[in-house]
C-alpha cells in the first residue's frame, strides 16, 4: 500500500489497513490466485490445440482442467474483491473518524480559518477517495505487476524477438501515459478544493434558509455557487480527459504489437523457429498482457487522485489540536476571584478586539457586561473559554493564571450558554447531559427543564426525553436558549458565562429567567451579556464596554448618573426615562 512518512493521513490508513492482517492476507491470496489462473490458462489452451488430433493426449482432461482452471480464478478474484473493499471501507471509517475527533479539538480560530464545510468535505467526498489507495495499492497494483512480470516472462520463453517488440511498443506509450497521470493528480487537487469551496458556501445559504425564503432570495443565494459548481466541473473534466487518454494509448499500443507480433510471428512461423501452439499461446498473453497493464496505468492515476484527498485531510490532521488530557488543578485561593483580567488586549488579525481590559469577576453574584453591538462583550467570554488567546495581558481563574490550567479542568468549572444555535441534532436527554461526566437521572432533567420553563414542552412530545432534536422535533430560538440554560444547571460549575442568553426570550420567561439568575447568583459567579436592561434587574454590578474597552463599572443607579453610554443604552429600549430607575431593584 502507498505510504508517506510525512502525510498523517496516509500513516493513518496505512496502520487501519494493516491492523486487519487476517482479512487482508485472504484478499491478496485469493488475489494470486486468480492472477494464477490468468497465467495458466492460455498454457492450457496451447495445450488444448496441440492435443487436437493427437490420439496420445486426453483433450477432455485438457478441457477440464481449464474450465476448473477459469471457474477457480472467477470465484477466487470476486471473493478477493469483497474482502479488500470491506478492509477499505473499515479503513475509511478509521480515518473519518479520526478526522472528527481531531476536528473537534482544534482550536476555534483554526476551525473558522479551515472553515466547517472545508471540514465537512474533509470528512465525506475526500476521505471516500481514499479508497483509491487502500484498493489499488494494496493489492491490485502488485496482482497487476506480478501478472505483467509472469506474462513477459512466459513470453520471452515462447519467442524473445515478439517479446522484445511487445516491451518496445508498450513502453512507448507508457512515457506518454506517464504526462497524463500527473495533469490527473494536479486536476484531482483542483475539484477536491473546489468541492471544498462548494459546501462551505453551500452551508452558508442553508444556515438562513428562512431569510433567504423570506427575500424570496433564493436565485440570488444560488449565484455565488455557481462559480464553485463550475470550477469543480472544470478540473472534474479536465480529470477525465486525462483518464480517457489512457485506455486509447494503450489499446494503440496493443494494436501496433499486435501487428509487429503477426508480421514476426508469420516471417518465424514459415522459418520454422516457431511452432504453431507457442505462437497461439503468445498471442493470448499478448491480449491478456493488456489488462494488467491497463489496471497499472489507471491505478497509478487513482492513486494519484487518492493522494491528492490525502492532501486535503492532512491540512485537518496536521492542525494542532487543543491538549484536552487532564493535569492537575491549581491550588484554588480561598479569596480569589472566580474571574480577573489583566490589561488585556486582544487583535483579530489587524483588528483590536479589546484594549487594555482590566475586570473583576467575584466568586458570587451577577455581573452584567452591557454595551454597543461590536464591544467586546462575547470576546470576553471566549477568552476565558480559551477560544480567544490575548495580546498581551492575561486573564486568571480563581487566581491562578489560566493558561496555567488544563484545558479541560478549566472549563469543567465554568458552563456557557452561547446566543447562537444552542442545541445538536440529539435527543434532548443527550442535549442536556452534554456538561456531565455521569448520567443524570430523569428527575434531575426535568428538575432543570423546571427551572427554565420547559418541563410541560417536552412532556407533550411523543418521545419526551428522548426526542431526536433536528428530526421532525423543532424548537424555537427562544426554546433553544431556554434548554442550553438547562443544560448550565445540570453542571457543577463554579462559574457561569451567558452570552445574551434573554435574546430570545418573551416577557413571562425573561422574568422568570432574571429571578432564575438572582438564585443562581447567591452561590455562583455568573457573567451574561446583554443588551437588555430588563434581563441587568439580576446583576449586582455591571461593566459597561465600548469600542473594546471597559468605560465604567457600578450598579444599574450609578451608571444610569454617571455613564452617557448607558443612558443612552437603557433609553434605547424605552425601559427607564434619564432621572429614574424605572427597572426591577437589583439583586444584592
């Protein structure tokens, strides 16, 4: 089988196809077989013509043992077949599962520059080129050279002047089939991008599909695919071509041997330096000389596309990936704050994001972060997330610098509930014991289902708990923020991270939901951004943020004297006029 040192991928099939030694064993066996069966037969059949009039030799065991010798060769290479595209397909799935769990460990900058429909392609149309290498290089192409070398061989015993016109001519053609494989791998790479390109756009456009209906938009959406669809087509094509190329320039080849191979043969045959059976038997090497060389020739060229898929799943493989594995937890100060930034400055490639960004968070309570859309509200979360890294400065968790944390134990102590989709095409028990490291009972789920509003939503579902969500179970945005909030409760978090967590919501369960944070806040940090006043009501204190940095911090009475951007914040949603504090007393 094809291996490279330096493609993780090709490692990685390599290690999946070898650990199925058994299997695989057979397959090549059985291989050998039926490439046996193609080398003896055409001695059987001049064996067959020499026995025509000869009384000393038995013609019908001459004919059974070709008919045994046919039938043998038929089953042993189907059999092959099924038992190396079963080993292939294990193989595959070996890797496209490795790709998603390397996948899901990268970091998020990494995801986003990849992009997921990049990832996608990775996993579905360019792992399933890799067949080309598992099934080719593991047995066809060495069955395909054992057989040229057996059939040149025996041909050169029968008469080495055809021979040597035979090898003469196919190796011409083969210099010219030799240019054809490598446009083929170089238009390989360029559908395998271009499909790539496809489903990224494609994800896209079915992300908003509602605001693409609703704009009666869906012309215009297509537009941009167009260009993809029609470079993928391109290289697709000019693919093809090379492939076409490659069956006539071996068939020109078989013909002009064919006739050097006659026009010799026939000066040999009338000298009497060839016998009749010898000749015959060369001329049925000669036919079947082609297949083999044919499967040479196209296989290198699926190799060639196998190695090009190779190429693009490597790029995921050979990304670093978050380091996951558990370490030990620092020492946690029993004064520390539960969150503290540093000066922190974070630059999106030639963007500032934040500036110099100092913030305390307490071990308890409700701190809001308010402020103008494009702030740098949810950059704070991601930071301490670790989905963003600072410039400079740092950020600390329970006093402890968090990038001297474990990855995965920093984040046991904190739950976040994100403003986005929230919930994965899952049954809502799995949805909802995402954050958990055991399996929470029924009553703890709809404890928590309780506590958001939305025990009698799902008890009406036919399946309850254990509704698939995504198939033919749909929720609402406001529905989904609501589960996502449930699944925070079930953790043990220390800390909780909500980024407009309230977006969605109507008035009924927004209020419910503040009192909900007030709770939540006696014994646990809390941090929700929002844009909502109404949802700040829970928040012992709030920071408000613009352009990137943190302008003032103080309880809703203080900002609403002293803050213009908050003024102008509250006054943007008609909750409070610029002299009274017309919103809920806040908690603490």
């Amino acid at each position: 089988m094809a291996r490279s040192p330096n493609s993780p991928t090709l490692r990685l099939l390599s290690r999946s196809v070898r650990s199925r030694r058994a299997r695989l064993s057979a397959a090549v066996a059985l291989a050998l077989l039926a490439a046996a069966s193609g080398i003896v037969a055409p001695l059987l059949i001049a064996q067959m013509v020499s026995a025509i009039g000869d009384e000393r030799t038995n013609l019908t065991a001459v004919v059974v043992q070709l008919v045994v010798c046919v039938l043998a060769g038929a089953f042993a290479g189907g059999w092959s077949s099924y038992l190396l595209s079963s080993v292939g397909e294990r193989a595959i799935e070996d890797v496209r599962l490795s790709v998603v769990r390397h996948a899901i460990r990268l970091r998020v900058p990494v995801i986003d520059r990849i992009g997921v429909g990049e990832i996608v392609s990775r996993i579905g149309p360019d792992a399933a080129q890799l067949r080309a290498i598992t099934d080719t290089g593991v047995t066809v192409l060495p069955v395909s050279a054992i057989l040229v070398a057996a059939y040149l061989t025996i041909m050169g015993l029968l008469d080495w002047v055809m021979l040597a016109i035979t090898v003469g001519t196919f190796a011409v053609a083969s210099i010219a089939i030799r240019a054809f494989l490598i446009g083929m791998r170089k238009a390989a790479q360029s559908q395998q991008m271009a499909l790539g390109r496809l489903a990224q756009s494609a994800q896209s456009v079915f992300a908003m599909i509602s605001t693409v209906k609703a704009y009666n938009a869906e012309d215009r959406a297509v537009e941009p695919l167009k260009e993809e669809a029609a470079a993928a087509a391109a290289s697709a094509i000019q693919a093809a071509r090379a492939q076409a190329a490659i069956s006539p320039l071996m068939g020109l080849g078989q013909q002009v041997a064919i006739i050097g191979v006659l026009a010799v043969g026939g000066i040999r045959l009338s000298s009497g330096s060839l016998d009749v059976a010898s000749f015959i038997a060369f001329l049925v090497y000669l036919f079947q000389l082609v297949n083999p060389l044919m499967t040479l020739a196209q296989g290198a060229g699926r190799i060639q596309v196998g190695r090009a898929a190779a190429t693009r799943v490597d790029e995921v493989l050979g990304a670093e990936a978050e380091q996951l594995e558990d370490g030990e937890a620092p020492t946690v100060a029993d004064q520390a704050p539960a969150l503290r930034f540093c000066e922190v400055d974070v630059d999106y490639g030639d963007k500032q994001v934040l500036e110099q960004v100092s913030l305390e968070v307490p071990r308890s309570g409700v701190l809001a972060v308010v402020g103008p859309s494009g702030a740098g509200k949810s950059t704070l979360l991601n930071l301490v997330e670790r989905f963003a890294e600072p410039s400079s400065g740092h950020v600390e968790l329970l006093g402890t610098a968090l990038d001297a944390w474990p990855i995965a134990r920093a984040r046991r102590r904190m739950a976040l509930v994100e403003q986005g989709r929230t919930v994965l095409n899952m049954s809502i028990r799995q949805n909802l014991a995402l954050g958990r490291r055991d399996e929470p009972t029924d009553e703890q789920l709809v404890d928590a289902l309780r506590a958001v509003g939305l025990e009698e939503a799902v008890s009406t579902l036919q399946a309850g708990l254990d509704a698939v969500l995504g198939q033919g179970v749909q929720m609402s945005g406001g529905e989904e923020q609501r589960l996502a909030i449930a699944r925070a409760l079930l953790t043990d978090a220390e800390i909780l991270l909500l980024d407009e967590p309230s977006a969605h919501m109507d008035g009924i369960n927004e209020s419910r939901f503040v009192d909900l944070l007030t709770r939540l806040g006696r014994d646990r940090a809390v941090v929700v951004v929002t844009h909502r006043p109404s949802t700040v009501a829970a928040a012992r204190s709030i920071a408000v943020m613009e352009a990137g940095r943190v302008t003032a911090v103080g309880d809703h009475k203080t900002l609403l004297a002293t803050c213009p951007t908050y003024q102008a914040l509250v006054r943007s949603q008609g909750e409070v006029d610029e002299t009274s504090a017309m919103v809920p007393q806040m908690a603490g």
